[in-house]
C-alpha cells in the first residue's frame, strides 16, 4: 500500500544554490520525494507534518568511513565475535542516519550482510555502498601484526577485519573477483603506509606497479572502480598513471599531481586543502563516484 507525507512550514534547502527557501512544501510518497514546491496537489489520506520552521535538506552521504572500526582499537575490532561486531556495526550505522547519513561508503570491512540487513529493514541505518577488504601487501597499511607475529593472516574472515592481505598478480586478481562476487561496489588497495598499522613508515608504496594494474583491470572488468588508501605525492601520482579513480586522503598531494589527477577523472576524497583547491577550484571531501550505486 502506498504511503504518501506532506511536510509544510520548513525551510527547504536549495543545495545547488546554496540558500534556505521559504514557503515550499515536500511531498514524500514510499521512499521517494515526490514532489518539491507550493501548493502541491497531494494523494487521499496524505500525512501532514508540520515542520514549524525546521529545516528540510538532502540526505548527506560520508564516502569514507569504515562501520566496523567501532573502537581505534584496530586489533580488538578484528578479534571480535561476528555477532558482536555485526551489532556494534549496526549502532554506528544507526548513530549516522540520525545525524543525517543516508548513504555510507565504506572503505573496508564492512560486507553484503550489513548492505542486506538495511535494505531489508533489519538494521535502521544508511544505505552502505562496500568494497568487501581493503586489500594489503604482508607488512603493509592494513596488515596490524608486529614484526614478531607470524601467525598467516589477518582474521580476514570475520567481520571486523578491515583488510586481506594478499600478495603477488594473480592472488590479486584472484581477491578482486571474491570481493566483486560478495558484493564489493568498487575495490579498495592500500597503495601507502599510514599512521595506524606497525611496520609501514608513510613514505613506503607497498603494491607494485603490476598488482595495482590487476586490480584495476579486474575492477574494470567488472564495471567498477579501485579506490586507494594514498598520502604520499609519489604514491598518488603513481596510482593515477595505473588507473586508480578515487584518491583516499592524499594529504601531501602536490600542484601538478593534482592537476593530472583532474584530467585523468580522478578524484580525491577526505581533503580540503586551499592549495589544491586554489589550482583545481574543486571541493574533493565529498566527491561521489559517478557509477555509485543510487
């Protein structure tokens, strides 16, 4: 049965125009807005809220976050039980619908069982776009064993494991096709060091030139994408020359990369930084994927 709402006396947001506007109603039938403007013409038995002045605006989408990461305690999260952090994920989904977050793009950990539950009505919480695991050379960004663990793997098999470690062209490829038949949106590879995992100093690249192209081209295959964990100017740029679309963090990007980086259609996310923004005059911290499903 379908179930129609009215929402008058708000203050609607124009986003494209950067202004509050006055005097608009919102009609709003099943899960989608049906119509914007004054004097809608409305179905029979329309709910009527009243907004009282409050204002109305789009959904805001994060496209970085990671809902498994409940505690910065990484290696807590990966021991977890399923069960336990499947609830936690729940919670953190919930706490960013009602902060406004219609829409999560989870940059790795989160799985298809999540996506379910909230398409489903199980879980009230955002729509979830994944990319499965984070994919880690051994030693690298999400690999969080200390130099003296040697113990295989990275409990990649439960749900609060951020990433997969995996190494060599075909294993690459070979994780890809796993991650896209789970139901990964678009592939993640760390292709820099970071500041949360053990061994891997900033400046360090990890992936070779021939495995990020694999996941590129197994992405491509696929009609997706690869987004990358990069901070470096070199790591960027490399990653751009290689393919990659969406540039996680890029806190020491320089000028020129960023330069190619536009005429190559590749876009930075999470940054905001005058210098770039100066050259390009593009706002990257909330850049959506053009294929980002709706």
């Amino acid at each position: 049965m379908t179930s129609s709402y009215l929402f008058t006396g708000g203050r609607v947001l124009d986003a494209e125009a950067g202004v509050l506007r006055d005097g608009l109603d919102v009609l709003v039938t099943d899960d989608t807005i049906a119509a914007v403007g004054a004097g809608l013409s409305v179905p029979p038995q329309t709910t009527e809220i009243a907004l009282g002045g409050r204002t109305v605006m789009p959904g805001l989408i994060d496209c970085h976050v990671h809902v498994v990461a409940e505690t910065l305690d990484l290696w807590s999260n990966m021991t977890a039980p399923a069960s336990l952090s499947a609830l936690r994920s729940a919670r953190v989904m919930n706490e960013a619908l009602l902060r406004g977050f219609t829409t999560l793009r989870d940059l790795g950990g989160a799985d298809h069982g999540l996506v379910r539950a909230v398409a489903e009505g199980i879980i009230s919480g955002p729509r979830l776009v994944i990319c499965g695991k984070g994919l880690t050379t051994t030693g690298g960004h999400a690999d969080l064993r200390n130099r003296s663990d040697d113990r295989p793997g990275l409990f990649s098999d439960r749900l609060g494991s951020m990433g997969l470690i995996v190494d060599g062209v075909d294993n690459v490829r070979a994780a890809c096709r796993t991650m896209i038949k789970e139901g990964a949106a678009f592939i993640k590879v760390m292709a820099n060091g970071g500041v949360s995992s053990p061994n891997d100093p900033i400046h360090s690249i990890q992936y070779s030139r021939d495995e990020i192209a694999a996941m590129v081209e197994e992405a491509d295959n696929a009609g997706l994408y690869v987004a990358a964990h990069v901070y470096t100017d070199k790591s960027i740029r490399r990653c751009v020359e290689l393919g990659v679309h969406s540039l996680e963090h890029c806190n020491l990007i320089e000028p020129e990369s960023a330069r190619l980086a536009a005429q190559k259609g590749a876009s930075p996310c999470l940054l905001w930084w005058p210098t770039m923004l100066w050259h390009l005059r593009v706002k990257c911290w909330a850049w959506v994927p053009p294929n980002l499903p709706r």
